[in-house]
C-alpha cells in the first residue's frame, strides 16, 4: 500500500544556485537569530555548507534566516538553495513550526562520550563551553538503568545548558530545571549511580 502525497506537502522541489543578493528575508521572520549567526558561521566555516536555504519560488526564505545572514557575513555571493513550491500561507505556518521542533528535543547520554572524542578542544569549548569533560563517561551510558535513566537525563541536560546545582541536603540533590527554573529533587544515589 502506498502513501498518497497529501496537499499541503510540497509536490516539486528544486535545488539551485543562486546570487546571495536575490535572496530575500522573510520580512517578519518569527525567529530572533541575531545572537546564533557567529556559531553559525563558525560551524559552516569548519564543516562546509550543509543545509541548504529553502526559499519560495520568489527566493524569500522560509527556512534558514540564520545560514543566510552566517553566508552573507562570510562573504559568499552565491549558495545553492532548495526552492519549495509550497502554498504561501502552509510557508507562513512551516517558517514557525521549523523553528519551533527543534526546541522538543533533548541531548542523549551518548552526546557526551561523542564530546570525548572532538578532535579541537576549541571548537568544543565554543560550542559547548559549560560541559566539564574530566568525567569519565566510559562508565556514564553503562551504568544508567531503568531507574536511574531521568536522572541521568536530568544531569546530561543540565551539564549542556551550563545549570548549577544548589546545596543539597546529605542524601537528597536538587536541580533548577533549566526550563523554568523549579527545582527537581533526586536522591543522591541514584545520580551517583547514573554517572
């Protein structure tokens, strides 16, 4: 049985090369990005172009203010971008909700063994600058059970946002959720048996 191709999914596709300057942003783009073009650039400048812009068929951008405005500031004047026949206002809707996935997504316990083996600590400390990599997580993802798995959740969360850990009581941790700043209670142990 196949799949039909529902309407509001894009039928064609086209991946082409174009002038920067042709180019247009989207001119109430939902997505603050000014802070995130340095990283951006950074990244297209260690590990090439990779994801292109997608554009409508007037070339104004639908996805990719970021990797436009990284682009312009590394001075290309051409990028390969994927125009999208896509309905302008199913466009209007994607611009929000492609920027608004990406933020139900957490880091696994395997970001941190693949932390270990960055080849530049520079790059690793631009990108992530608050995770402390003198652990020995050889040990980490072994350990973590059933029971220990939102702990260990919690703390690799916490060690990718850069969140502190309050006082605890002797046998009782408490974390700020990085979110919106609750505290969490766990039991030592359990986060002593999830590292």
């Amino acid at each position: 049985m196949s799949k039909q191709n529902p309407e509001n999914v894009n039928k064609t596709t086209e991946l082409r090369t174009v002038p920067i300057d042709t180019i247009a942003p989207y001119w109430r783009n939902p997505r603050k990005n000014e802070t995130g073009i340095a990283k951006v650039a950074e990244s297209i400048r260690l590990y090439g172009y990779q994801q292109p812009i997608i554009t409508d068929k007037d070339l104004t951008i639908i996805a990719g203010h970021s990797r436009y405005q990284a682009l312009k500031e590394l001075g290309w004047t051409e990028v390969p971008v994927l125009i999208a026949d896509m309905d302008p206002k199913k466009a209007k809707e994607y611009r929000v909700i492609d920027n608004r996935t990406n933020e139900y997504s957490s880091w696994s316990p395997d970001l941190l063994l693949e932390l270990k083996e960055f080849t530049s600590s520079e790059t690793l400390e631009s990108f992530f600058p608050h995770i402390d990599l003198t652990t020995d997580f050889s040990t980490f993802s072994k350990s973590v059970t059933e029971g220990t798995l939102e702990a260990a959740q919690i703390l690799i969360d916490n060690a990718v946002r850069g969140a502190k850990v309050t006082d605890p009581p002797p046998n009782i941790i408490e974390i700020a959720c990085p979110e919106c700043h609750h505290p969490i209670t766990l039991f030592r142990e359990d986060v002593l048996k999830a590292r």
